[in-house]
C-alpha cells in the first residue's frame, strides 16, 4: 500500500504539450429508427424499442421472429467512400471480441450483419441497469457485497485475458448488474494484447481517460492484465464511493492527479469502509505497475480474502 506522504511519479511536463496522446474513435453518425427497422425486419427480427443513443451507435431491443428470443442489437451507420473497409473491419472485430469468451460475466454476442449503410450486432440481452445508473453519486450500501461484485467480474476479465483480449473500456456504464452478476458489455475497444506491443502505437488506444491507467494515458505502456486491473480498481472505488477515485475533464489533468496524488481515502467517504478492503483497492491503483496486483486473477483473490476477513472479525 502507498504511502500518503510518498512521492509518485515525476511528470515529465513536455508530455502535455501535445496532449492528449489518446484518441477516443471519432464519431459516426447514428442511424435513424426508421431504416433500422427495416434492417432489422430483414435479419428476421422484430424492433420493440430504443435502448440507448451513444455519439457513435443506436442500441436496440428486438425479438428474433422465429425464435422468439430477446436480443440487444448495436446498429452503426457505415461511412461512405474508404473509410467503410475500416468501419466494417472494426464492427467484425468488436463482434468477435465479445463472442469469443464463454464466461457467465461476460455479455455473449451472437450474430453481426452489415448491409451498405448500416452494420448491426446482436448480443445477449441482460436486464438490470449499469454500474453508473446504480451508483453515480449514491455509493454502494453494502462495501462487502460491492467488492464480491467486482471480483466476480475480474474472474470474467482474467477468463477474457486468458484468450489475449483486453477490453480497453472497463468503467461504470460498461458493467450491467443482472441482480448480483456482473455483465460486462461494449467491447467496441477491445484489443488483442499483440495488437499493442508498442508505444508508439498508441495513436489507435480508445477508452475512458478516467478509468484508465496512468501508463496508458501517457504512452509509456501497452494494454495488458495490469493496466486493467487499475480499471477494476477504479471501478470498485466508484462502487464505494459514487464518484471516480480522480476527476479531470481533460486526459492531462487526469494524468497529473493520477500520477501525483492518492485518491480520497474511503474511510473519509463513508463510515463503514473496510480497511483490508480499502488496502487492496488503493494498491490496485498504484500509479506504479508493478505494486498492483499482477493479473485479474490475484485481484479478485485479494478482494475475496478481504471479505473473508471481514465476515471473520465480524463473527
């Protein structure tokens, strides 16, 4: 665990005369209801309903027709002219990504489809609402439930990293809650770990700068078990907390706090904090890499034995 009084990393400051190095994917335009439902009746599915708009995609609700099973589908407006080869590369990539790991905590993908204008992805349908719906600014009523939650997931990550992928984009609106499951959605960032062995690569990373690891934001790392293992620990601390253990709107400003200074002690947040608990997310997000836990494996294992002891010394 840091100390408070530690000194953290040295920023070099030439690294924000050209920030940000992340570059989130630019936006698509969204399709209209209107031809997705006609592209959808033509996949032999039914549209019952909007579930969502994001800057890039329309998520949807509909009803295989001979089936009659319930399926999210993410429908993309495909651009126009060269740029389409890639809008369509990326689509079939993101589908793979999510098809390719059959744990219970991560949301299956089932089918894609692509006509000239429009790609869709049909996925698991899972009920509940994310992460962020829950718990933006209403922390987690129950630390020990919270962290058995999140190492549930991990278990997910490590199974999904155990086929050399690394989602990219673990954050609150990302993680679905099916009761006490957790459902790990949108893998529109995935990667597969040789796809960034380099640096100097990392003009192509998207995700969520305030989820993200340090390393990332500022190029000195690739994607990789520990990298997301700091975006575990910053989503069981928003669980804890109601809040990102760091905020910054900019990607430099967030690289800066998250280099130089600790996050918010937990046990200053809410009177029921768990101090093993409380260890073992605070070394997850160490800003350096090598005293956090290793994998997602060991991650979950340390929150699992965390709990344990809890539910002794309460005994």
């Amino acid at each position: 665990m840091l100390n408070r009084n530690e000194t953290l990393l040295p920023v070099r400051e030439e690294l924000f005369q050209n920030q940000p190095r992340l570059t989130i994917s630019a936006p698509t335009c969204v399709p209209a209801m209107e031809p997705i439902e006609a592209f959808l009746d033509a996949w032999g599915y039914r549209l019952i309903g909007e579930v969502a708009t994001t800057s890039q995609s329309l998520v949807v609700m509909a009803e295989h027709r001979l089936l009659g099973q319930k399926r999210v589908v993410k429908a993309v407006s495909l651009a126009e002219g060269f740029c389409r080869d890639a809008d369509r590369e990326a689509l079939i990539h993101e589908a793979r990504f999510q098809a390719c790991c059959p744990h219970p905590c991560i949301a299956r993908a089932y089918d894609v489809r692509m006509t000239d204008r429009i790609g869709g992805i049909a996925m698991e349908f899972v009920g509940g609402l994310t992460l962020r719906d829950l718990y933006h600014g209403v922390p987690c009523p129950q630390p020990y439930q919270a962290a058995r939650f999140i190492a549930s997931l991990a278990s997910g990550v490590d199974a999904l990293h155990g086929m050399g992928v690394a989602h990219c984009d673990i954050k609150p609106s990302n993680v679905l809650a099916d009761g006490w499951t957790p459902r790990l959605i949108d893998f529109g960032s995935a990667i597969r770990f040789e796809e960034q062995n380099c640096p100097t690569e990392f003009h192509r990373l998207s995700g969520t700068p305030a989820a993200m690891a340090p390393e990332l934001l500022d190029g000195r790392a690739a994607p990789g078990p520990v990298t997301e293992v700091y975006s575990l620990g910053t989503l069981l601390y928003y669980c804890l907390a109601g809040r990102y253990p760091h905020s910054g709107r900019q990607p430099a400003v967030l690289l800066k706090r998250k280099m130089r200074e600790m996050p918010p002690k937990l046990d200053a947040l809410r009177s029921d904090a768990i101090p093993r608990l409380e260890g073992v997310v605070l070394r997850s997000l160490s800003p350096f890499p090598e005293r956090r836990p290793q994998n997602a494996r060991v991650f979950a294992e340390e929150l699992l034995d965390a709990c344990a002891s809890f539910v002794s010394d309460k005994e």
